[in-house]
C-alpha cells in the first residue's frame, strides 16, 4: 500500500508538472501575440502621428489674423502640435535640405510662411481631414492647405488589412489555447476519476469535490502565468539592452500600455481558463455514474 501511495504521489506530481509546462507554452504564445498587436498599434500611431498638414499663409496675412488662425489651430480636435514656420525659416530649411545656397531672397522668398499641424493619430486619414479642409481654407490669411495625400492613402489602405489578420490570428491563437488547455485539465482530472467516484459514494459533496481540483488549477495558472511573463520579459529585456538593440524608438513601441495588456492578458489566461476548465471537467465526471466511470 505505501508503495502503491508513493507511486501515485510520484504520478500526481509529474502530471502537476508536465500541465504546469504545457500551460506555460500556451499562455507564451499567447503573450506574444497580444505584445506583436500592442507593437502593431503603436507603430500604426507613431506613423500616423508622424504625418502632418501645412498650411500656407498668404504674404498679405496681419498679424491679429496670423494669431487668430494660430489659435483656431491649436484649439482644432486634429491638432496635437501647431508649429510656426516663417518665411525665412522656411527659406533656411531648403537650403538646408538641397545642400545648398538658393541666396537670400530679402524679403521676396517664393516660399511661404505656413502653420505645420502635427496631427492625432485618430485624424490622420483622408476622410477625417476631408471634412475640416475647407474650415481650414476660410481660416483669415490661409492660401492653400497640403497633406501628404499618398501616403495617407496607402495607410488607410494598408493598416486595416493588417488590422484585420492580427485579429484573425488572434481569435485562432486564442480558441487553440483554451482547447489545449481544456485538454490538458481534462487529462488531469480524468487521472483521478477513480478518486472523485469514491467521493461521491461516501456522499461529499460537489462543491467538496470540485473544491481541491479548482485550487490546484488555480496553482498550476499563476504558475504558468507568472513564468510566461518572466521569459516574456526576459526576452525582450535582453533585445534591448543585451543584444544591441534596444534604442528609444523600441521603448516607444513596447510601452507600459502593451506591456500592461500583455500580462494582464497572460495572468487571466492562465487563472481563468485553468480554473474554468477544471470546473467543467470535474462537473463531467460528476454527472457520469460509477458503472460509467469505470467503463471509461
């Protein structure tokens, strides 16, 4: 008997084990996927943030109507940063940009004072800038109003395409991963049916029943959870700063957001599928009678 006892402690805990391992390659797949989508949207937000309108002013403009359209400017719902630029800077920067000297203009420069409006990334699309155009256009002193028309339709065009089959992954990913953990559960309950079919016969109840195997899949999913945030972490720690390249621009992209849905979605994962999945296939058992368990 304290053989056959020792055996099956042996056999409970390689099965703790090896459910233990499997939910953590579940769940670090997972996270990794949630981290890819995260990356995905920022780097669609930096792009489109990086975009932005010029809005030319006419050589005539005074100044209460330059201050006037600076103001509608910065108080528009497109606008995140309103950047003045003068006749002479502008002049300076294409100089600058061709390498070489165009000569001083003296106050005749064919190129014009404008406002350069960085935009929110939710407003960096053709329809939304569509609308307010022409609201632009009747702004006192406003000549013309140019955005980079191309590139914001290849974004419009692009982005949702992609949008779409992260998301597609995402579900997949995420069915897969609750059937391979439902499986594994189900494996390790149905290693002690014996036991649960012993319980029901000395009359304990279901939730007394339920309640040890709940508890170890609640232990076995913060387990797992917490070692796929640690290699997670890991990972990208050593991208950053011990393989060479991490740069400020990486930091911006995996930000506390993405990093903060990323384990938040690995720690639920993995408490509320084990634990779920252990109830469900406890329940399975309970209502199955001692002749059919056996017959199993």
């Amino acid at each position: 008997m304290a053989k056959n006892r020792k055996k099956q402690r042996k056999a409970g805990r390689f099965g703790t084990v090896t459910t233990c391992i499997s939910t953590t390659l579940v769940l670090l797949l997972l996270g990794l996927v949630v981290l890819f989508v995260g990356i995905g949207n920022n780097f669609s937000k930096q792009l489109r943030e990086g975009l932005t309108v010029e809005v030319l002013l006419n050589d005539s403009i005074k100044h209460t109507e330059l201050l006037q359209t600076q103001a509608v400017l910065h108080k528009a719902p497109y606008a995140r940063k309103v950047d003045y630029i003068s006749k002479e800077r502008g002049t300076r920067e294409i100089n600058e940009a061709l390498q070489d000297d165009l000569g001083e203009f003296l106050g005749d420069s064919p190129i014009p004072a404008e406002f350069e409006v960085y935009l929110q990334a939710g407003y960096a699309n053709l329809d939304s800038l569509a609308r307010y155009e022409k609201q632009i256009k009747a702004l006192p002193g406003v000549m013309d109003v140019t955005y980079p028309r191309d590139v914001m339709e290849s974004l419009d065009r692009t982005i949702p395409s992609v949008g779409l089959v992260l998301l597609v992954v995402a579900l997949l990913l995420a069915l897969v991963s609750f059937s391979l953990i439902n499986n594994t559960m189900r494996m390790s309950v149905y290693a002690r049916r014996y036991s649960i079919a012993t319980m029901k016969l000395v009359g304990a109840s279901w939730g007394f029943i339920r309640r040890p195997f709940i508890w170890q899949a609640f232990r076995i999913g913060l387990a797992a959870a917490l070692i796929a945030g640690l290699l997670l972490g890991g990972a990208l720690y050593y991208l950053q700063f011990e393989a060479g390249t991490g740069d400020i621009y990486l930091n911006q992209l995996v930000t506390p957001e993405v990093w903060a849905a990323t384990l938040g979605t690995v720690l639920v994962c993995g408490l509320g599928l084990t634990m779920a999945c252990a109830y469900f296939s406890v329940n399975r058992l309970l209502h199955c009678s001692t002749a059919e368990v056996h017959l199993k």
